[in-house]
C-alpha cells in the first residue's frame, strides 16, 4: 500500500511531501505550509509507452510499486512486468548527528536505477528504456509572485520569490483571522543538477537513455533562501545553514564534491536503526514520525551570532511547545543535547507570573507562525510546563555531565518549584490551582480537573528531579524541601487515589464545579457531574498515571512512589480498560481522542518497569499512520490524534525515538559515571546511540539472548562506556 509521507531538513524548511492519494508532490524551499503541488513525473518510456510513479495525471502509473523507508529516504520500487523492468527511485535527504553543516544544509539527492526483472525473457521484454525525472510546479499555489527558470548545461536554475502573505495553505484555509501572516516575499533559488547515462536536460527536467542494471542517474536538489525570515523577540533572523553557504551554487558543489561522505554518514545513521532487532512497523514509524519532526523544524542565527532553534507544533504552529517538546525529548538526549539545550535556554525567557499563587510559570509556547514574541496558546497549563521544563533541565545535565545550564537557569527552577508547591491549597502535595495539561481534547476529568494524579506524579517526579540538582550545587535545605514535597504527594497518592488496582484520574471526588480554561469565567457544573456530585471519569483507568516518569528512568534516578508494583498495576489495567484499535484512548471513560506519543512515552515508562507494552502495540500506531495516509485517510504525515482532532503535520511521533533506551532499559547518568541495561525483550541487538561518538562514527551496540542460565550480554566498543 502507498501513503503519503515527507522528506525534510533539519531547521532549514526544504521538503518534499509524497501524496500518491493525490497525484502530486508538494514542495518549496521553504517546507510546509508554503508549498505546492508538482506534477512529478519519474517513471520509464519504451518506444510510445509510458509508465510512471503515482505523482502526476499526465500518464498511466505502474501497476505495482512499493514503497520502503528509512531514517533518512523513502524508496519507490516499480515494476513494469511486461517489459522485464524494474525502476528504482531513491529520494534521500541527507542527516547524521550533531554535524550541524551537513544536517541543515537544503540538499537531497534523487538515485534512479533499472534492473531487469525475473528470470525468464518474454517476447515483449526490452534491454534499454528511457528513465524520467520531470517536474511541473505550480508556482501560483506554492505564493510565488515571481519565476524564472533555464537551463545550463546539466542543471535547471530556478528563481522564485515566496509571498508569505497569502491565506491559503493549498485549497484550505488554514490560519485563523487572528493570526495575521507577515507582509515577507523572500528571495529563494534552487538548482537540481543531474549525472548519468544519455542524460538530456530541459526546462521541464531530466530524461536518461539507461541500460538495464548500468550504473544509477543521480540527481542533486539544492535549494537556498538568504533573507531573514523568522522574527525572534523583534528581531529579524536567517536561516543556520546561510552561515556555512552563501548561495545555492555553494549548496550544490559542496552536495556534489562531497556526495560520496555525507551518504555514508546518512547511511551510518540509517543503520543504527535498520541493523537493530526492530520489527518493520518500529523502523517505519521511527523513519515517518523523523521526517515529520524534521519538517517542522527552525534553525535560524540572531544578529549577535546566537543560534535559535525552535519547532511548529505541525499544524498548529506554535513555536517550541513546552509539552511537545517534552514528548520528544529522548531524541535530544539520545542524539543531539545541544538542541534541547537551546530550547531551556530559549524557555527561559517567557516565565510569567499570576497573583493566587507565588513564584513563577513557564509559557506554554513562544509564539506562532514566523513570529517567536509570546505564548500564543489560548490558555496557559502552568503546573505541567514548569514541571516538563525541570525534568528536561535535569534530563540534559544528567545526560551530559554539563551543569552549566543548571547553574545558569537556578533562579528560575526556585521560583518554579515554588509555584509547584504553593500551587496545592489544600496541603495535600496535588497542586489545585494552574492545572489544565495538554490534553487539550480529552473529558474535563481528564484536561483540566482539580488535583489530578498525572500532574500529582509528575510535581513529584520534577521535585524529585530539583532535589538532586539542589545537592549537587550545595543546597541541602532546598533538597530536603523538595523531598518533602515527594513524600506529601505519594503519601497522598497511596492513601486517596489508589482504588484496588489502578490509580483514579483525580482525587477532588467532592468535586462542585470546574473552571473551563477555554472559557475564562465560564464554570461547568452539571454537564461534568454524575449523580453523585462527581466529576464523570475520576475514577477510570487511564495511560496518563506514570507520563512523568520517564527522564528519570533515563538516568536511574529513583522514582518518587513508594510503590513502583501498584504503578505496574496501573499501567497494565489501564491498558486493557482504555485499547482502541490503534492504541488506548484517552481514558476507559473517555474515548473521544487517541494520542500516539503518549501511548509511545507510557509504553517506555512500562519497560524500564520490566513491561513490554511496545511490542503489542507499536504496530497498532504504525497501522493507523498508514490508514490515515492512504487513499481512504485524511493524510497529513504523521497525525498524532485518532479520533474527533487532527493533529496532522506533527512533529511528536519523533517521541518513537525513545524506544533505542527503553527497548534495552538503558540507564545513563554520566555525572555519576552509572551506566546499566535491562532488556524488555529478547533477542535484543540495540544500538547504545547515547554513547556515540559520533566524529569518529563509531557506536556501541548491545546484544542479549537468551542463554541456558539466563540472559547474556554483550557491548562493543568498550572504550565508550562511561567510566
């Protein structure tokens, strides 16, 4: 089956959007949003015979295509079986880590190969055929006010500028009245170059005179845009990737002269993932979940030389969300700290403050569209922001070593462990007051309920978090402070919100009425309540209990519960009481929305308990992704949502990435020097991508089997482990 998919950059906007359902690839220089559709015509032609990928109207499409992925690609295999002939075409958008050069440069290569199919010639079978690689852009779609395209020996030279303004995404109207687009036209150029065998050029692209198994046409697709195009805090920004080319012809020669090293480091960090013991529905939903992130991704240099780094919130397009960030944060500590790194810093500044409740609170957001200025996000979720900051602090220095950011941020982690803690009126340890969360489309029980048990959990596991960094720079008093902030809220948690065998959505049974934070001064009563005068779904079983858990199983850090075998309880009853048909709702009372990053973040809370909730359920999101992106789905890449919402476009099924720890159990705490495994399944091969180094391209791997006494493992590259 073929579905609709994205190939990216990191922080620099090019992509190309797959939508066979639609017969067209969307692109621009400039990612989602302000693309287009291209009739895409890559196919073969044998005598007055045409057959091409399902991308254009313009002519009859293979009968048979398959589609594969990796980390960095996606493949069309394409066979014509009356003619013995099978076309290849590899779309590969370059990547490895912490190279920020190579991972943010506009740049992908298109690989086109023929092979002869079966064994047995037919009369009609031919030995040679004509390889296409032609494009028509509808530049009106894609905002261009202006388009100049020719020819030059090898290459086609196209000049465009990209109106922001306009109001139309494609044929829907995406942005509200109140989001007003920028009055921006930006100069962009792209250059694709090709090379291969009989290679003719023209104004509409590419044609290849091949040979059945000759050696493979490769074209480059270089793209440059030198103007300032995000606005950070009143100041004009140009994309990262300006710093290292100062245009398109240094783009395409650097793409060119060095194809050979940034595709075998694409390829080194595709195999981490294709050599591991992962099941196909894990690698493809790794390599989708990956390009959808990438696509919404900014990576921009402020005037003073400081680099910006921020993510859409897909279709929403709010500017580094705290909590989807939060989601995704295992990428970062797996692969590139220095990115989370520059969002704590970034966070920094857009604390705010309210009047019922002392110290400070982290905004939800930082701004929308091409805009970084202030939350932009209808209503703040206090209690959840300031706790997903800290764990992601902590997260970050334990991962690194590096307190720096620590040290530099202390101020800001008091003020906010002290709204955490005035934040519970009633003394109990679960904050009252600031607690609408992100689950934006859940029940009220769920989204915004007094005293609930997820943001009771997750204020311990985040004072747990400060208590360690509290003692690490001398200050015992705070430490012990922050503990007993631990101790109230599990003692709470063990007394008042266990029921036998799961914990309830929230403690406030007496509960009379609820603040609706979509509706400032509005109060829900009655419609909330059931008979008894309680909130509906307090007490269901719900995958939301342990979703603050997981840094601190990251780098072994003790859990803040006195009772980690009720938490196993918990997880596996909720599981059971809340599974849909891709995943578990929201809640056993509330099957209005599915999330599937937070059914990936609480499947890796449950391995490093000993559970494997991966395996029964990753390929249920995997098939989900595919059903909505085939020809019967809404499409839009990764949608995060099964049910009434669409979060399409998103960028959280990166959370997936999280599965190379949790899969292996795998510890890290390099302040210590700890460094433990605990695999969840078996036969394991993993690899240790936290232990890289990635200059020298070299990664440990963990191998477990099972052997006559027990489990048995196994770690190269020995010199990498912690000391």
């Amino acid at each position: 089956m073929l579905y609709e998919t994205i190939l990216s950059k990191l922080g620099s906007r090019m992509s190309l959007n797959f939508r066979p359902q639609a017969q067209a690839v969307w692109y621009s220089p400039l990612g989602r949003y302000y693309d287009g559709p291209m009739d895409l015509r890559v196919g073969l032609r044998v005598g007055n015979e045409v057959r091409c990928l399902p991308f254009t109207s313009r002519h009859p499409h293979f009968e048979e295509i398959e589609q594969h992925l990796t980390m960095t690609s996606v493949l069309y295999r394409a066979t014509w079986r009356a003619k013995g002939l099978r076309l290849e075409a590899e779309f590969i958008s370059p990547f490895y880590p912490q190279d920020e050069k190579l991972a943010t440069a506009p740049v992908m290569y298109v690989r086109l190969s023929l092979h002869r199919f079966g064994q047995a010639p037919l009369d009609t079978w031919v030995d040679e055929a004509e390889v296409l690689c032609e494009m028509t852009w509808d530049a009106g779609a894609a905002g261009v006010t202006a388009l100049k395209e020719r020819v030059e020996g090898n290459t086609l030279h196209r000049v465009m500028q990209i109106d922001l303004a306009r109001t139309e995404i494609g044929t829907q109207a995406f942005f509200a009245p109140s989001l007003e687009p920028p009055e921006m036209r930006l100069a962009c150029e792209d250059l694709l170059q090709a090379e291969g065998p009989g290679l003719q050029t023209g104004l509409d692209g590419f044609r290849f005179r091949m040979k059945a198994d000759d050696e493979p046409a490769w074209l480059t697709w270089a793209c440059h845009t030198p103007d300032p195009i995000l606005e950070v805090l009143g100041e004009k920004t140009a994309f990262k990737y300006t710093q290292f080319f100062c245009s398109v012809r240094e783009i395409l020669a650097y793409a060119t002269k060095h194809r050979e090293q940034i595709l075998t480091r694409t390829r080194f960090f595709d195999s981490l993932f294709q050599a591991a013991t992962l099941t196909a529905a894990e690698r493809d939903l790794h390599a989708f979940g990956f390009q959808s992130y990438l696509a919404n991704t900014w990576w921009t240099v402020r005037p003073d030389g400081r680099d910006w780094y921020s993510v859409w919130e897909g279709c929403c397009l709010y500017h580094s969300t705290v909590d989807v960030e939060y989601n995704m944060a295992p990428f970062y500590l797996l692969f590139w700290p220095r990115l989370l790194e520059l969002e704590i810093d970034a966070w920094a500044d857009f604390a705010l403050s309210r009047p019922d409740v002392a110290g400070k609170y982290l905004s939800h957001d930082l701004g929308v569209r091409h805009q970084v200025s202030a939350q932009a996000y209808p209503h703040a979720m206090e209690i959840e922001e300031n706790c997903n900051y800290l764990l992601m602090l902590f997260g970050l220095w334990r991962v690194t070593g590096d307190d720096a950011a620590v040290r530099r941020h202390w101020a800001l982690v008091r003020d906010f462990v002290t709204f955490l803690q005035d934040a519970d009126k009633s003394g109990n340890g679960f904050p009252q007051v600031g607690v609408a969360n992100t689950i934006d489309d859940a029940s009220p029980a769920v989204q915004f309920s007094h005293e609930q048990t997820y943001l009771a959990v997750k204020t311990a596991a985040a004072c747990r978090a400060v208590a360690v960094m509290a003692a690490h720079l001398g200050e015992a008093d705070f430490a012990a402070c922050c503990e007993a902030s631990v101790a109230k809220i599990d003692a709470t948690l063990q007394s008042e919100a266990w029921l036998g065998d799961h914990y309830a959505v929230c403690i406030d049974q007496g509960l009379t009425e609820v603040a609706d934070p979509w509706n400032p001064g509005r109060v829900l009563t009655s419609e909330v309540l059931d008979n008894e005068g309680r909130i509906r779904g307090w007490d269901a079983y719900s995958l939301y209990t342990s979703l603050g858990l997981l840094t601190l199983q990251m780098t072994g850090t003790a859990l803040p519960l006195s009772d980690p075998g009720r938490l196993r309880q918990d997880l596996l009853r909720a599981a059971e009481q809340s599974r849909g048909p891709y995943g578990c709702f929201h809640s056993s009372a509330d099957h209005s929305n599915e999330w599937i990053s937070m059914n990936l973040h609480r499947d890796f809370v449950a391995a490093y308990l000993g559970l494997d909730l991966i395996t029964p359920h990753t390929g249920l999101y995997w098939n989900f992704e595919v059903h909505n992106n085939s020809a019967t789905g809404r499409g839009g890449c990764f949608a995060d949502t099964y049910g009434g919402n669409f979060l399409h476009y998103y960028p959280r099924g990166l959370t997936s990435i999280g599965m190379l720890a949790a899969l292996g159990g795998v510890q890290l705490d390099r302040v210590s020097g700890f460094f433990r495994v605990a695999p969840v399944r078996l036969p394991l091969r993993l690899a240790l991508v936290q232990l890289a180094d990635w200059q020298a391209m070299r990664v440990p791997w963990l191998t477990a089997e099972i052997a006559a006494e027990g489990t048995e493992i196994e770690i190269s590259e020995q010199d990498l482990l912690p000391r």
